[in-house]
C-alpha cells in the first residue's frame, strides 16, 4: 500500500500508471488523484465537517462537497438526523460515533477530494458482520464511478470485484471474474 500511496519507492520494478512511470516529476499530481481508507480512522476531536475535510483550512472547506462525500458514504441520514447536523463533534477519536459511523466519516474523507482511485486498507476488518455489510454497500456503490483497490483477509468482502490478487507462497494468483 505504501509504494501505491508513493510513500515508498520499490526495491525492484517500476510503477506505471497509464502508461506513465511514477517518478519524482509527477508523484505530487498522483497523490491529489487518489484517497485511503485505512482499518482504523483517524478522527479529530472536532465536527464531522472537519474531519471529512481534514487538512482543508475552516474558511475553505466546501460545505456542497461535504454533504455529497457523506451521501456517496452512506452517512447523511445519521448526520441530518444529529440535532447539530455536521457540525457536531465527534469526540477525541470518535468516540461518540459508532464504529460504522466511523468508517463512514473516513470514506467520507476519502470521497471529499473526488480521487479517481480509493484505496480501502482492511476498512472492514474490524466491524461486526451487520455493519461490515452496510459499509460494503457504501464501498459498493462506488463501483464504476472510481477505480477501487480493496485489501482484505475476508474474501466476501471481495464479492463485487472484477479483478483479485492473492498473495500466496512468494507470488500472486490473479483471478479475474
């Protein structure tokens, strides 16, 4: 995931992305094109509008792609439902959302800059099998609107992937359905 994210570079090999080799010239423009979401969010003990536009100054945040990003994670009803809409706190580490609401603020997150490609790090892993469920209908819906690479142990969490690769024995078996 690192080398994906530009992070770290390669022992051996290249990346390509559309026939172009990822370098020091253009590392910048891909990771504007891409989002993570890791298993675990991190959240600030701040509003839900902070922390979907995490890293984004107060006075620039966009409110309209605020609640689009929630729409697109399935989170807008919770958050329309809060007497302080998205501007309620979440507590040090969310801890006054549940943990589904959590990963749903974090795709959020994710969904906020538009990326072309998501990367999903074991974002389910540690949900119960109910909320594991509602969150891959999230992930689902964004299927044919962004590229999706999703890492997991679970292979139902794999269900609507067109492409799987599974590291196995020192290699990799690809199976495509």
């Amino acid at each position: 995931v690192d080398i994906l994210l530009g992070l770290l570079e390669p022992d051996s090999g290249k990346i390509i992305i559309d026939d172009k080799l990822l370098s020091d010239a253009n590392i910048n423009s891909w990771r504007k094109r891409i989002s993570y979401v890791p298993q675990t969010a991190y959240l600030i003990d701040d509003t839900i509008r902070s922390n979907i536009a995490f890293g984004i100054p107060e006075k620039d945040i966009d409110d309209e792609k605020v609640k689009n990003a929630m729409k697109e994670a399935m989170l807008f009803d919770y958050v329309d439902s809060l007497p302080e809409k998205e501007r309620t706190v979440v507590g040090e580490r969310g801890v006054k959302m549940s943990g589904g609401q959590r990963q749903r603020l974090s795709i959020a997150r994710a969904l906020y800059t538009n990326p072309s490609l998501i990367i999903f790090d074991e974002a389910t892993s540690a949900l119960d099998e109910t909320t594991e469920k509602e969150i891959m209908e999230s992930i689902d819906n964004l299927i044919g609107q962004k590229t999706l690479i999703i890492i997991a142990h679970r292979l139902s969490t794999l269900d609507k992937c067109n492409k799987i690769f599974e590291v196995k024995d020192g290699g990799i078996i690809v199976t495509e359905k």
